[in-house]
C-alpha cells in the first residue's frame, strides 16, 4: 500500500481529551498510533498552532505536550494558502466567519498533502466540501484531496 501525508487539523488533537464522546476519543487514539505505521507524513499548519495556543490552560499545556509527542511536520501559511483559502470562501463552501476552515484545507492542498483527517463535520468533513473543494481545486490546477475522518484512516 503506497504511504500518503495526512493533514491532521486541530479536532484532532482536541478529540484527545473529549469527556463526553469516549467513541471520538478512542477512535482518535487509534488513528495516531496508527499514522506513524501508514504515513509518509503527518502535518499541521500554523492554524493549528494558533488555535491550540488559544485554549485555556490546562487544556492548552495538555494539547502542547500531545504535539510534542505526536511530533508533526509544521506547514506555515503563505500568500498562496491564503488566496486559495479565500477562493473556498468566495465560493461558498466554506462560510467567511470560519475562515480558519478554509485555511486548513488550503494549506493541506498548496503543500499536496493527499488526504485532511478532522472531526469537523460541519465544515470540513461532509460531501459538499468534498466535491466542492476539488473542483475548486481542478480548476486552479491543484491536486484532488480526501477529506475524511478518524474512522477512515484506521479502517483495516
């Protein structure tokens, strides 16, 4: 099976100290025990950094140290990862006030990372961004890229 780089955005991370959804949590668990194993590469972008870094402590101390463990490559986000985050926008896929959405999946897709893993249901991981996003993505002659969940990257 060919190794592809995944995108983890910061549901992730966050879904690792959920209390309320054991199921989410334990499916996280898996899926980044099971990257290392799979992965070409894990990433994050500054987005994620930025958002971990304004949750409260001791949550924040406690996302910080899961980074250092899970320890992914950081992909910073430029002038292109911007413009393609606001075409999303422009289009409609993802709503202005959830920029930071549209800047996840950007920056996975300028940097050709071949799937995005997030428990954002609302604006990432749903049909409409899917189709959307690639086409979008066609059009400015960027690559196609799976958008999924937890549940699909520790499929057997």
């Amino acid at each position: 099976m060919k190794k592809i780089k995944y995108y983890l955005d910061t549901t992730i991370f966050n879904f690792m100290f959920e209390e309320h959804d054991k199921e989410k949590r334990k499916l996280t668990e898996k899926t980044l025990e099971r990257l290392p194993l799979i992965a070409e590469g894990t990433y994050i972008s500054d987005e994620v950094v930025r958002e971990i870094s304004r949750a409260p402590v001791p949550k924040r101390f406690q996302l910080e140290e899961l980074l250092r463990r899970v320890n992914p490559l950081l992909l910073g986000i430029d002038e292109e990862a911007g413009e393609l985050a606001d075409r999303y926008i422009k289009e409609g896929i993802i709503p202005e006030k959830y920029r930071p959405d549209a800047l996840h999946i950007a920056v996975a897709v300028v940097n050709g990372i071949e799937a995005i893993v997030s428990w954002n249901f609302e604006h990432i991981v749903k049909l409409k961004t899917r189709v959307m996003v690639n086409g979008i993505n066609k059009l400015q002659g960027y690559h196609e890229v799976e958008i999924c969940s937890p549940e699909e990257v520790i499929e057997p």
